[in-house]
C-alpha cells in the first residue's frame, strides 16, 4: 500500500516534471539548499514520488499525443473541407489581413493520400491470409538402369 506525498514531497515530483533536475526542484519546493545538494537523488529514488512522477508523465503524454483517432479524425476532416486556416493576405492598400479559408485542393489531396495508404487503397499489393505450406517433391526417376 503506497502512503500519500506530503506537500514538499508533491511539490517536488512537479517541480521535477518541469525543471528535470533534481537539486532545482528540491529548491523550488521548499527544501533547503543543503539538502537539495545532497539529498535531492534521493527523493527521486522513493517509490511513492517515482509513482506519482510516473503517473504524473503517462498523464502528460496521453493528453498532448494525438493518437490514431484523432489523426484519422483530423485528416477525414482536412479532406472534406471542415477545417479552416488563417491566411494573410494583401487587400490591396498595402496593408495585409488575414482570413479563414478552407485547405486548398493540394492539402486535401495530400490528406485523402494518407487516408488511402492508411487503408492500403492504392497499393498492387495484396495480402493473403490462410494456411501457404510449401511443399516441393524431388523427383530424380527410376533407379534402375
């Protein structure tokens, strides 16, 4: 059973999650130089703050990583149009500004591109499932003369 961090202990593993160095974070958390200096490996090696860290990181990555979903979402939604991009554009008074436009026809074509291989749409290769034993029979004729 993994006991709760203290607030020093919490404050550390974020500290750390940020800085990625020990001493900095102890510092940042309330612990003393002194100790920072000598100590601060040590709070990284107690399981409870390695857990948290752990935790904490896993978190982290599957909020900021798209997964195949999203991506496969996002390129389907470049493809028919839905998303809009902000380009800056001259309105003739020498002065620039900047409208909402749907993907040109090449960044929808390079999204459908990816949508097809993802599906294997545009490939000659076909994939063949089942049982393929080879088997090969040497057959060197009759053995008498």
């Amino acid at each position: 059973m993994s006991r709760k961090l203290t607030r020093k202990q919490q404050k550390f593993a974020d500290e750390y999650i940020i800085i990625g160095v020990a001493e900095k974070a102890a510092l940042k958390a309330g612990y003393s130089k002194s100790y920072s200096r000598a100590r601060a490996n040590e709070l990284l090696a107690n399981v409870g703050i390695k857990k948290y860290i752990d935790e904490r990181l896993d978190e982290i990555k599957s909020q900021k990583v798209a997964d195949q979903q999203e991506i496969m979402e996002f390129l389907t939604s470049i493809v028919r149009g839905e998303v809009r991009e902000p380009v800056p554009i001259l309105d003739g008074e020498g002065t620039q500004r900047v409208v909402s436009l749907q993907p040109n026809v090449q960044a929808r074509r390079a999204a459908a591109e990816l949508l097809g291989k993802r599906y294997t749409m545009w490939t000659e290769k076909h994939q063949i499932d089942g049982d393929l034993d080879l088997s090969v029979v040497v057959d060197y004729g009759d053995d008498e003369d």
